[in-house]
C-alpha cells in the first residue's frame, strides 16, 4: 500500500501507476513537468515498496543546493529533520545518520560511489532527478549505474525523472524501460515579450524590467541572468531604483555560502517581497514560495573545452527551448504568474530544443580515469545517451598518459588510483601530489580548493592575492573548503613517500605542476603568450601585467586571443628547475625580412615560449639555402635581381609554351615556386642574404630549367631581336599585351613584302609602325595588306610632315632607308 501524504500533488496520480512498474521491471523513466512534485515525493512513495527491503533509496540532484533543499522537504513532510530518515552527502556537508533510508546526493558524490562499490551493497534503487540537464557527472552515474545492474545487481531500480525529456531515447538505453507519464499541474502564465536592446548593458535593462514588474504586478520575483558577475552588478542597479524597503533583493548562485542560498529559497517574511536575482541553477528542482513573476534574460553560461588546447572556457549563450520554458513555468508553480522575456517574440522558434549535453563539450580526463577505474578503456562498452566525442577522449587519454595515470592499453595505473582517490580533475590531483613531495602538499590543496569551489578568495586574477583572501575569510563555506582542503592534503600524505623538504613552492611553480603547458611569457603590455601556443591577456592594471613569467589557471575567449581569469606569477629561474625535463636547446635558421637575409640564434624552450636565445654563427649549406630561398620567396619574386635578359628569356619561354604547348616548361611565378628546389636552391648553396645573389647568378639558375634540346629552338623560334631590311635589330618585346611586337621606323621596312612572324611561322610579330620621330603612325600583323591599303592615307599625312624623307608610291618594291633625301632631291 503506497505511503499516503497529507499535501496533494500533481505527481500523486501517478504513484501507484510507478509502484507497479517498478514492482515488474527494474528501470523506469518518469516524465512530469515542474511543480509536479516528483522530487520530493517519488523517493517517499517507493520507501515501502516490497523490493526495498530495508536497503537504501540513491536520489542524484544536479547542485548541493537543490540535494539540500529535496531532502529538507522530504524530512519536513515526514515531521523530522535533515538526517533521520532522508540526509543528504554533498561536498563541504552532509546530514546522515544510520536510520537514514533515503540519501539525496549531488551526482559526482554518486560517480565517486559506484566506482568504489560497483555492487552498490545495500542500496535498492537509484533515482536520477532532472536528469535533462544532462551533466556529465549524470551520464556517467547512469552508464555505470545500467553496467552493474546487468553485469552484478539485476535487482537493482534505476528510475530516471525529468521534467523535459526525450522519454523514449532514454527508454530504450534502459533496455525499453517503461515510461510513465505525469500531466501535472500548471497556473496560467501570460508572457510578454519585451525585445533587447544591443546598445543598452543587458544588467541595465534587466534591472528595469524587474522595477517596472514589480510596480504593475504582485507576487515576488525570480530573474534569470548568465552569471555571478551579471547578478552583482544588477542588484546595484536594482538598488538605484527600488527604494521599499518591504522588497529584499537576494542573489542565489552556487559560490554563494549555502546559508545565503538558504536565505534566496526562504518564503519571504509576510508583508515583504522577495526579488531572487539567479543563474540557470533555479531552473529546477527548487521551489521558490510567493514567485509569480519571471523576468528571464535568455542566456545562460556553460563551459565549452577545447581538446586541441586542453582549455575549458565559459560562455554565454543563449538558453534552450526547453530551459527558457522551465524558467517560465517558475511562475506558474502556486498561482497564475506573470513571464518577461528580453528578446522579441519570433526569436523563441529560433532557440535549441535543448541544453547540449555536457559529455559533448566538457574536458573528459575525469570521465577517463573514472572509466580506467571501472575496468573500461573503450566508451562503446557502455550505455552513454550521447558517446564522449573522439578528439576530447583522445586528448583525455593523452593528458592522462602524461600524469602517468594510465597505461599504454588505457588501464589505470597505481598513480591513477592515487590521483582519482582524491575527488579532484587529474591536473589538480597532480598538483598536489608533486607539491606534497616538496613539503608544500596544503597549500596546493588550497589552491585546488580555489580552483574548483567558483568565487572562494574573490574573483581577483592573482591567484596569490585569492589565496590570501581565502586564508582570511571566516565564513562557514571558506572554513569548509579549508577542511576539504586539509582532507586532501592528508589523504596525499598518507598515500605518498614523505616530503622531502625541497624548499617553499611558489604559488606559480604548484600551479604549473598542474598545467604546465599554461606557463606564459609576457610578450609586453599584459600580452603573453603560452606554452601550448594559445595567446592571451591580462589586465594591464594588474599586477600580473608586469611579471616576465606567469602560470595561467583559468582564461575565457579564442585560442587566437583569451583573457586571462586566474593566474600566479613563476619565475624563469623556477622553470628551469621544476620543469627541465620539458625543456629543449634547439639551433634555429631563420629569415629576417628586413634584412632579407638569414640569422641563426640557439634557443631553450619550453613548448611554444621561448626562455632564452643566443646568436650563432651562420655557415651555409642545403638547409640555408632551403631557408633562404623560403623567405626569398615569401618576401616576392620581384625582390630578385632579374635582369633585362633574364626577364626576356622567361618571357620568349613562355611565349613558346603558349605558342606551341606543355613541352615548353612553365615559369610563371606559381610554378617557379613550387619548383623552388630544382633552381633556386642550388643558386644559393654559398648564400645568405640576398646581396650575395648576383643577376648572372639568377639568370644562369633560371636557364637550367629549359632542357638542352629546346634551347636551340629558343633562339630559332623565339629570338630576342628582329632584323630590320636595314640591317637594324630591333628587341622583341614579349612582354606586350598585344603579343611579341617590336616597334620600327616605317621606311625600314620598304620593299619588305612578307609580314615577319616567328614560332616557326605561327605567330605574326605585331609592328608598331613609327615616323622619323619615332612617334606611332600605326599598328599592323598584316604588312603586306598595310602597304595595299592604309598605306596611302598615311603617306600624304607624313610627306607633309617629313617632306625631307622618301616616300615612294609602291613601297613594297623601294629600297628600304634610315636616311633624309639628299638636298637638291
């Protein structure tokens, strides 16, 4: 008989109907809208059913906000505290005792469970709440999870809830698990679009729409923003414009201390309202009591990792269908409500359907390891919703393979187990573990606790001045994380050979243990550049800017450009003692262009960033003049010293290639460049600059391309010049774009009565015909047809002009003549 429960709840006509079904199959699904009830009464309901049997209900949460808040309602309801029958085991607190029957857990709690007892002993059922946001932390839990109910626990229940959800795919993962279905219940929410403003700061405009809601509604608010940075600055906003000091202004985000979350989630005193300013992290599972108001910005903030340089940044988006919808549905929990969305209407059919899994965008070294430890190398042997992505497993395993945490065959190794026995990502792991051997094992604990707890110690981007801060603070959360912090550095301890002592650790040196392929130089004005080759900045008031050196924790932006977040200054000293074996002396040739001529320096390095440099002295060989004509090359061909010549003869080559086809080679700029090796290079084997490369030099280079057996016919059918029937040798000029034309006195040409042509006859030369002036009288590639036909128009215009010259009526039989008419003729 189903436990019966004093406050109704939409979940509670679907109860029975679960019961049932899990009473016949161990896997459901269970599909029920927000302000169901399914959090909260789910776990209650299936405390008594037969196949319990004393054992222990899982609940997984998504944050420890909402595992705290579930399990002090579930308690409530049954008239006791947190800890009696329902606790809760979240990192930094947990409230169990040994007549707790039901514990609701954050999932990463549940990961580090199952890996350490894959039979899940006295435990009978696993409930996996708001399984649509999809954390890895979840997939995972699930994929191990359904792996020990098939291989060791076939009585085992696994329940996954969720509010939006694809029911059917997770079904069928489920070996075609039932689903169940609840209607719920939902208040009437009217949603009024206010469009964005691209000029106007988004917390500005918030920060109105709130006051403005608040002015013409009742009820409290709950406003969705990206970030913690995006509340603070628009509760200063909000406090410019709402002076009732009956309306609390309260931010809920999850750096915030768990009283102050309390505090956010609390039904506001009678008479009061209430205005939460919060991250995506109310979008479920909580219940905000007296909201009927939304205001949602529409964007969210969710980490993207990069494998090809192993960095996880944070970006805002804009939220899914399926969220934007959870967030709306917030108003209408108690009552009918009030929805103001900052974007225009049609933009909504624009939105992703749903939030992207995490698996498919997260750094994927924890889900390795945790996999290494479950005795998996390959993802495909088990049943993920979504398989991890190959770059990101492949740059996992190859980030774990240099921690020395798995083998060559992806097993774990004894230092895996040590580095996934501390509940932290590898890198962080390692960290603490390198320092601990150099005595300074806490105060990297420290560090990872900064890393990995969001706001601990300020947001400040000098990681020393954080730690200060951190050391400092008296409140309940930084004295947890201090014990955390404490617990992993004993752990370390107990594990690990003593410290030897080696001497204090700089900030800078315990975090590039954990990345050093993020120690950065300082490239001037706060620039800096990494050891992966990602480029990145810091602010330039800070005093980071002006260190030589620094250890970068965490950057947002591109891989071309980033903004450095967390960083700690390391000095080159430290480098080379702490990282020597990463480091390497190479002899590098290079080419100054403003030079244009070849330098060699000698460089220790440390991946992309240079430590020290040195000049060398040059001695050339193959590879200089490799080098040489490269940045030759690259500086343009017409930096060479052509000559006339030289020119000429490319272009009667080309002449003839265009001519009379592909057995004439190709000298255009392109071929000459992909064939760099066959002429180039040897003309500058005893080179390096280009003040050595003489015109001879070039040409001679340039020639060797044509073969023997056409060079002949170079000269027969290309030739540089055009033998006047003066005697005259006028140059062909190949170059012009009429064709090969050469430019002669008309009267030279008397009694010439065949048009010249080369390539063997097949190209007539063009003749730009010249008065004795040598100015253009007329252009021709028909001679004999010039002196028919226009021949007499221009005669009568040049004898007036030049009476002194001959100028016969039948030029094609006068004597051709560089000279005047004798006076008295």
């Amino acid at each position: 008989m189903p436990r019966s429960f004093d406050t109704p709840l939409p979940i509670d006509a679907v109860l029975d109907e679960l019961t049932r079904t899990l009473d016949q199959n161990n896997a459901a699904v269970l599909v029920a809208p927000p302000g169901a009830g399914k959090t909260t009464r789910v776990p209650l309901a299936l405390l008594d059913a037969p196949w319990v049997k004393g054992k222990k209900i899982i609940v997984l949460e998504p944050r420890r906000i909402a595992a705290r808040a579930s399990a002090d309602r579930m308690a409530k309801s049954l008239g006791q505290r947190a800890g009696e029958t329902v606790g809760y085991r979240v990192r930094f607190g947990s409230k169990i005792s040994r007549a707790t029957r039901i514990e609701v857990v954050t999932e990463g709690i549940f990961t580090r469970q199952i890996l350490d007892d894959p039979e899940l002993s006295g435990i009978a059922a696993v409930l996996f709440d708001e399984f649509h946001e999809r954390s890895l932390d979840a997939d995972l839990g699930l994929a191990l999870a359904r792996d020990a109910q098939t291989g060791l626990r076939e009585d085992l229940r696994i329940l996954v809830m969720s509010a939006t959800l694809d029911g059917a795919r997770v079904a069928k993962l489920l070996g075609e698990a039932p689903v169940v279905e609840s209607e719920g219940r939902a208040f009437p929410v009217e949603t009024r679009h206010l469009g964005r403003k691209p000029d106007v700061p988004l917390e500005r405009q918030m920060a109105d729409a709130i006051a403005s809601a608040l002015r013409t509604d009742t009820g409290s608010v709950l406003a969705f923003l990206p970030g913690a940075a995006e509340i603070r600055r628009t509760q200063t906003f909000l406090a410019e414009r709402i002076q009732d000091a009956s309306t609390e202004i309260v931010p809920l985000f999850g750096a915030l201390d768990a009283a102050v979350q309390d505090r956010a989630i609390a039904p506001a005193p009678k008479g009061t309202r209430k205005v939460v300013l919060a991250t995506s992290i109310a979008e479920t599972s909580l219940t905000i009591e007296g909201v009927r108001i939304v205001v949602d910005s529409g964007l969210a903030r969710v980490p993207r990792y990069e494998p090809d340089i192993g960095l996880t940044r944070l970006e805002t988006v804009r939220a899914a269908r399926a969220a934007v919808d959870q967030r709306r549905g917030r108003a209408g929990r108690t009552e009918s409500g009030i929805c103001y969305r900052l974007w225009d209407e049609p933009q909504t059919a624009s939105l992703a359907p749903y939030t992207q899994p995490e698996i498919l965008s997260a750094d994927l070294s924890s889900l390795v390891l945790d996999l290494a430890q479950w005795g998996v190398a390959d993802p495909a042997a088990l049943s993920f919703l979504d398989p991890p992505p190959g770059p990101a497993w492949k740059e996992a395993k190859s980030l774990l393979a240099e921690l020395n945490a798995i083998d060559a065959d992806g097993r774990i190794t004894a230092e895996g187990k040590s580095l996934r026995a501390l509940a932290l990502p590898p890198r962080l792991a390692r960290m603490i573990v390198d320092s601990h051997h150099a005595g300074e094992g806490e105060a990297a604990a420290e560090i990872a606790a900064i890393l990995t707890e969001r706001g601990l110690g300020g947001d400040g981007a000098d990681l020393d001045h954080r730690l200060d801060q951190f050391r400092r603070d008296r409140s309940p959360r930084a004295g947890s994380a201090r014990d955390l912090a404490r617990r992993w550095a004993a752990q370390v301890a107990s594990m690990e050979k003593p410290a030897s002592g080696q001497g204090e650790l700089s900030t800078g040196v315990m975090l590039a243990y954990a990345f050093p392929d993020r120690v950065a130089r300082n490239r001037g004005n706060g620039s800096f550049v990494l050891a992966n080759g990602r480029g990145a900045a810091v602010e330039q008031t800070s005093s980071l800017a002006r260190a030589p050196y620094i250890a970068v924790a965490e950057m947002t932006g591109t891989a071309a450009s980033g903004r450095i977040l967390l960083a700690a200054p390391i000095r080159e000293a430290e480098i080379e003692q702490h990282f020597r074996e990463h480091i390497e002396t190479s002899d590098e040739i290079f080419f100054d262009r403003g030079a244009m001529a070849l330098r060699a320096r000698r460089k220790r390095i440390l991946h992309a960033i240079t430590l020290a440099e040195a000049p060398l002295t040059l001695t050339p060989s193959a590879e200089t003049a490799r080098v040489l004509a490269d940045g030759l090359i690259a500086a343009g061909l017409d930096r060479l010293p052509w000559s006339k010549q030289a020119v000429q003869w490319r272009d009667r080559v080309m002449f003839l290639r265009k001519a009379e086809g592909e057995s004439w080679p190709d000298l255009s700029d392109a071929a000459l460049i992909a064939r760099r090796e066959d002429w180039l290079v040897p003309a500058l084997y005893d080179k390096t600059a280009l003040k050595d490369v003489s015109a001879g030099g070039l040409s001679d280079a340039l020639m060797a391309l044509l073969p023997w057996e056409l060079r002949a016919r170079l000269d027969r059918e290309a030739p540089t010049h055009f033998e006047a029937p003066t005697g005259t040798m006028l140059a062909i000029d190949y170059e012009a774009e009429q064709g090969p034309t050469i430019a002669v006195r008309l009267q030279e040409l008397f009694g010439l009565n065949t048009h010249p042509s080369i390539a063997a006859g097949k190209v007539p030369l063009v003749l730009e015909l010249l008065s004795p002036a040598q100015r253009p009288v007329q252009v021709t590639r028909d001679l004999p047809g010039f002196w028919r036909g226009s021949y007499s128009a221009v005669r009568s215009d040049l004898r007036g002009r030049y009476p002194r010259h001959p100028w016969p009526e039948d030029p094609a039989t006068a004597l051709p003549t560089r000279r005047v008419k004798p006076r008295g003729t």
